[in-house]
C-alpha cells in the first residue's frame, strides 16, 4: 500500500514556530529591535487588517536582508544541532521513525522558509516543501521566491511535487488553519494530533 505523508512542521511537530527562534538565534540585538518596530504589524496581522506574506517579508528581510547566504546557511545549521530533536514533539518523533518507509513517501510542508527547515526535514529524511528565499549572488535580496507556503499554495505546491503519483492513501497532519486546504485534501487529515 503506497502512502503519502504531509506533516506540517511549526506547531505540527515542533513546540514552538522556528521563525521566531531562527531569527532571534541569527541576530538577538536586530531581533529584539525590528521585533518591536513590528509590533504595530503583528497587531494588525492578529486582527487580520494585514496580509501574512508582507508582514512576513518585512520581517525577516528587517533581519536577513543583504546577508551572505553562507552565513544564513551556516546559522541555520548551528540553529538546528542547537535545538534538535529538543524542540521536536517526542510523540510526532517517535510516530515518524517507526513510519514504514518502504511503501511511503513524506513531505514537510511549511510556511517557515527553506533556509531554516532543511536541515530538519533532511534529519527527518523528509522532502522539504516551504517558503523559498531569494538570493542574489550569494546575497538574500528579502524577497521570496513565489508565494509564502500557507494555505492554499500549501496544496498547490503538494500537488506540483507529487505531480502524477498515485497513492493509495494521503495521510495529513496540520495544527492551524492555514492546514486546512491540506487536511481535507488528504484521505485522512489529523488536527493537532501530536499534540
């Protein structure tokens, strides 16, 4: 029996959202200070008066905007020997390393950039499905690379990777409603089943 697995990460199978640990852990001073400049944003964001992707954008580019992707790269890896598997629910862990790998394939789909989810969707032995940074010559412009992976481009961009592949099963597991679309698509969607 063929199955594909889709397991959202922050929330899902972390404690915790990895965007705000990644970019305090990269810069703790900028962190502190474009996180209050942001405060009026993420106000605006609770009360949904302002788009997820642009406050996103303004953030993390108020961070990582003009960095080497060497140095982003390198952080992102000391972020991750850092707190993995600690920041990884022990039950979701457990439930993935006894996953029959033979007939299966994962995906990881997140909303956090690729930049910091690879190396633990490749920890994971995971295909990594997220928010895609853009560099220019080895420069991160803040600017991403298509849309930010939530909601309804979650769906769209399982659907492009797995392209004609038929399964037969599709198991999801998401904890927010941007994993909605991604939940009913599934034959079986859990919500906040790890937790």
């Amino acid at each position: 029996m063929k199955k594909l697995y889709c397991f959202d990460f922050d929330g899902t199978i972390t404690y915790k959202d990895t965007m705000f640990m990644y970019l305090r852990f990269y810069d703790p001073a900028r962190f502190r200070m474009q996180f209050l400049r942001h405060v009026p944003l993420f106000i605006l964001l609770k009360l949904k008066l302002a788009e997820t992707e642009k406050v996103k954008k303004s953030f993390i580019g108020s961070i990582l905007k003009g960095q080497t992707q060497e140095k982003i790269e390198k952080k992102a890896q000391q972020f991750f020997e850092q707190h993995y598997p600690k920041i990884v629910r022990e039950n979701a862990l457990d439930f993935i390393h006894n996953m029959d790998r033979e007939s299966t394939r994962s995906l990881l789909v997140t909303a956090s950039l690729d930049i910091w989810a690879k190396p633990f969707a490749e920890a994971l032995q995971m295909q990594l499905i997220a928010t895609k940074a853009e560099f220019r010559n080895g420069v991160f412009t803040g600017n991403f690379i298509g849309k930010n992976c939530n909601g309804k481009e979650k769906l769209v961009r399982i659907q492009e990777v797995i392209h004609d592949a038929k399964f037969d099963k599709i198991i999801a597991f998401g904890d927010t409603s941007g994993d909605k679309y991604m939940l009913r698509w599934a034959n079986e969607g859990h919500y906040q089943f790890f937790h």
